[in-house]
C-alpha cells in the first residue's frame, strides 16, 4: 500500500487520498479508484478539491447518498467532518468537509469509463491497470465532435438572442446569451488548437490579447453594458476569427450577412 507521501498534492489531500484508499482497500466491490484532474495531471494547488473515479465490479448497486455518507465518516480518523453531502444522479455526487475541500466521486463499472479523465488519470489502488482503464475510457470518446461551423452558427445565433433581447429590455436574457457565446469562442479556441476543457485550455494557453478581447465581453447589469459586451462579440466575430481559431474558422457569406444584419 502506498505510504502517505506517495500521493500528490498537500499534506491534507493526502491525508484525504490514504484515508479514502484504506477504506476501500480490501472492498470486494471496488475494482479500481483512480484519481483525476488537476490532482492526477500535477498542477494543484492548496485549493485544488479530489476528482475521484471509482470502479467498480459489472454486479454492483451502490446507493451513492448512503454510500458517500458511511466514506464521509471515516474521514474522522483524520479530524474532517462532511458538511454537505450532494448526491449527482445515480453515479456521483459532491462532498464539501468542515474544513473547505470539496471531493467529487463517480462510482460506475469499467464500461462507462468517462474519456475526459483520461488524459490527466493516475491509479491509486487497483485490480484493473491504468491500461485497461483508459481502452475502456477510449471507447466512450465521441466518435465526431460537434463540427466547428457548428459551434458558430450557434454563437451568431445566439448574438441575434442578444439583439432581440435589448430591444425587449431583457438584460439577464440578454446577459444569459452573451455567456454562451463567451463559452462557444472559448471552445472553438480550444479545439482549433487541439485542447480540451475550453475553460481551462483558454485560460492557460491563450495570450493575454485574446484573453482581453473575450474580457472585453464581460458585462454588468445594464442594457448599455449588455450592448457594449455584444458589440465587442461581433468585432470579435468580423475582424479576429483568425487569430482565435488558428486560421481554421471563418464566417461565411450567410453568417456575416445575419452579423451585419444585428
């Protein structure tokens, strides 16, 4: 068993890991409890919470309410109490301790392996290797994303939403609108340059310009601040498509016509 230095991050998520690892250790029920995020790709911090993958065997039922709630208390061993318990559906759910740190935990079978943990996945404790863990994860990987002309109809779409919604006088729809288009450039960034997670891949990896041009659109409860964020979208949209999707996504002749038409 791996001591508590062993495992990443700081002297309480350790702490935190050895505790949820011993408990589980000689459960017949667990295959495999593997550890993902910022956590497993080593680049925590003291906020970072526990992105928990748990697998278990094809017979199993868990109840994951009752299931988190009996793991929360033998978190006492180590002085940490639950203070919410969230259960997310019938496989995951969300515990936040006494002390802040938040865990997420999924309990499924190796089938139903999620592809996202792939990338940053570090095995704790199992009887299944990290190989076989990520062909399982491999194997529910979209076969096509979403198209990138797609993704922006949908975010010219949604700035004729914002139009409409200032002449109606609707702020929050229109405020609603102008952070889905914020979401959509930051994904068509992220895949243009073969990222994934569209939040963080941006946020780390594109320059500070383009990071202040989708600043830029972030705006404050008013119709006039509303209006600004949705002209700095559509300058984005006309003049700086190029730069933002590595020369791969421009706007057709139907799209600009339905921009300039705002």
């Amino acid at each position: 068993m791996k001591t508590l230095s062993d495992y990443p991050g700081t002297l309480q998520h350790q702490n935190l890991l050895h505790s949820i690892v011993s408990y589980y250790e000689h459960d017949p029920r667990i295959l495999a409890i593997a550890l993902f995020g910022s956590l497993g790709r080593g680049s925590w911090d003291s906020y970072s919470d526990l992105d928990l993958d748990i697998i278990i065997a094809d017979s199993v039922q868990i109840d994951v309410n009752a299931e988190l709630k009996d793991l929360s208390a033998s978190f006492a061993a180590i002085n940490e109490q639950a203070m919410l318990i969230i259960p997310d559906g019938n496989e995951a759910g969300d515990i936040i301790l006494k002390s802040l740190m938040q865990l997420s935990i999924r309990y499924h079978p190796l089938a139903t392996t999620s592809p996202n943990i792939i990338d940053s996945l570090q095995l704790l404790m199992g009887r299944i290797d990290r190989a076989i863990i990520e062909v399982a994860g491999l194997a529910n990987r979209p076969l096509d994303d979403e198209p990138l002309g797609r993704l922006l109809d949908r975010c010219v779409c949604y700035a004729l939403g914002v139009d409409i919604a200032l002449h109606r006088g609707q702020v929050w729809g229109g405020i609603e609108l102008l952070h889905r288009m914020r979401g959509l450039l930051m994904e068509l960034f992220t895949r243009t340059h073969q990222g994934r997670r569209a939040y963080h891949f941006f946020e780390a990896e594109a320059d500070m310009e383009i990071q202040a041009w989708l600043g830029a659109t972030l705006p404050q409860y008013s119709l006039k601040s509303v209006q600004e964020s949705l002209a700095q979208f559509l300058d984005i949209l006309k003049h700086h498509l190029e730069p933002l999707t590595a020369g791969q996504v421009f706007l057709t002749a139907e799209q600009e016509k339905v921009l300039n038409g705002i």
